[in-house]
C-alpha cells in the first residue's frame, strides 16, 4: 500500500535535513528511514496523515509494534526515529503540536551480549584452511578483527593504505569519518602480510584495486559476504555461542577487560565517543566471573 503523500513529503524534507545538515552516518540514516517508512505505511493503512497523529495513536502505535514481535529495544528505536521527525515538523511549523512528547522515554533493558570464549576465539581463528588462498584470506580477517576491534563495515572498506607495517598500527576510518589508531601485534602482523604477498596480489594483479580485502572476483569484499564466511566457519568448528562479526568486537573489549586493560584505552580502540557505552564490556566481565565461580567453587551455588 503506497505512502500518503503528506508523508511522503514529509519523510523526504527530514532525510535531506539528516544528511545536509546533520550529516548523519549512512547506516543511522538508513535505520531512521526503515522506521519512518513502517510508520507511515501503519498511518497510511489506518487513513491518518502526519498533521493528524495525536499522543493516543502513538500510544496505539507502540502497542502495535509489541504486537509485531518487535523486541523492546527495537521499540525504543522506533520512538526515538518518530520522535525526532515530529521534533523537525514542529521546527520547520509543518505540524502545530508533537504527539510524541508524552510518550514516556521508556529504555528497554540491556542485554547482556553472549560473548566468545578465549577457547572459542582460538578455535574460530584456526578453522579456515591455510593451503586455500581464500581461506589464508579469512584466516587474516578474521585474526585482524579479533585484534582490532573493528566493525565489520570498518573492516570490509579498509584501503591498502591502512595498515602502516613499519609503525605496527592500524589506521581506521570510523563513525562520523573519525580516524583512530589501533596497534597490531606481531602474529596478526605476519597473517596479514602473508595474505598480502601470497593472496591479494593474485587477486588484483592489475593494482587496480584500493580495497584491502578483495573477494574471489577481485573487488571489494562485502559486509554480507564476510558474514557468510565467519557463520561458514563458526558451524564447522561445532561452536555453540552464537558467531557474528560484531561478536568478534565484543570478544575483542572483554578479553582486554578480563585481562585489566584500562577502559580508556579500550574506549579509543573500539571508536566509542561515550565512555559508557565502553563501560557495559566491564558488566560482561563481572558476569563471566561470576558464572565461573558458581559453577567450579565448592560455595558457588549457595
């Protein structure tokens, strides 16, 4: 069922105001986009154009996406994307009231994300086959995103340029095109090298290309086509802890907090701007701990 074309109209002025004037992230701007658009194809279906949305239909909005199966943190995302469209109706006096100001800013509960053991990361890490030039690949991505920290969207638009051999560093291009500097050590170092003289150059032997890792074709390794091979190897090393390429960052900031890294610098690695969102892999240490001493000590279960 088509947009109403209120909506519409309205939708397009705010996605131009996102990336002209606030020059928000792509992915941000696709995530409000998403939202806005399942919002208004629930106005569209129930015959209520922008102007007319009123706190009740909001409140009937939310229940609905309960309904849905949405999960609460997907809810909260949802209002907060209505809520700062209305907040630029209202700036731009395309709407008179905003129905979303009474609704309560209700945060879902933060899940504590299952997170790969140092075994797990190990036995991930040596699944791929070294004698395939594609597995020699994978072997040195997935390596590089365990030492690093990075999003796979980081890791996937990585150019040659990159990685500075000499210097032991990493530079990265993140959120915002905020720029970080994250080290490399010696063992991550020698796969990504290997990859580089044995693999890639075979790969792009015409230097053509600027992307670090390339797929089979030649071109630009993808976001999906990572995450195809890491689920490829996460079922044929029998691992039981759900593997995703984000898993392998928050592996990455446990491990370094389980082993008494300091969280600035964990912070700086990982491209967080707020320290508290760092702070949530100190919780995930506490709760390790503490599933460990339940299990193994003699009071653990008292």
């Amino acid at each position: 069922m088509p947009l109403s074309a209120a909506f519409d109209a309205a939708l397009e002025a705010f996605d131009a105001h996102l990336r002209v004037e606030r020059r928000v992230a792509r992915n941000t701007l696709y995530a409000y986009r998403a939202d806005l658009l399942r919002f208004g194809e629930w106005l569209d279906g129930i015959g209520v154009e922008p102007t007319a949305v009123t706190h009740p239909l909001m409140s009937d909005y939310v229940v609905h996406l309960d309904a849905e199966g949405l999960d609460p943190r997907s809810i909260a995302r949802h209002r907060t994307s209505i809520r700062q469209l209305f907040k630029f109706l209202i700036q731009e006096d395309l709407v008179k009231t905003d129905p979303t100001r009474l609704l309560s800013p209700q945060r879902p509960s933060r899940r504590l994300p299952d997170v790969l053991s140092e075994a797990e990361v190990a036995l991930l890490l040596t699944t791929p086959d070294p004698l395939d030039p594609l597995g020699l690949r994978d072997r040195a991505m997935l390596e590089l995103m365990y030492a690093t920290g990075l999003r796979v969207s980081e890791l996937v638009k990585l150019p040659l340029s990159a990685w500075h051999h000499e210097a032991g560093f990493l530079r990265v291009r993140g959120k915002g095109s905020k720029e970080r500097v994250i080290p490399l050590g010696r063992t991550t170092a020698e796969r990504l090298a290997r990859y580089l003289v044995e693999v890639r150059a075979g790969l792009d032997p015409g230097l053509g290309q600027r992307s670090l890792f390339l797929s089979r074709q030649g071109k630009a390794m993808s976001r999906q086509n990572f995450w195809l091979r890491i689920t490829h190897y996460a079922r044929a090393a029998d691992i039981r802890t759900p593997v995703t390429p984000h898993g392998l960052r928050h592996a990455f900031a446990t491990h370094l907090v389980e082993h008494d890294a300091d969280l600035r610098a964990v912070q700086a690695m990982l491209g967080h701007a707020d320290i508290a969102t760092t702070q949530i892999y100190t919780h995930i240490a506490r709760s390790r701990l503490q599933a460990v001493h339940k299990k193994h000590h003699p009071r653990g279960t008292g």
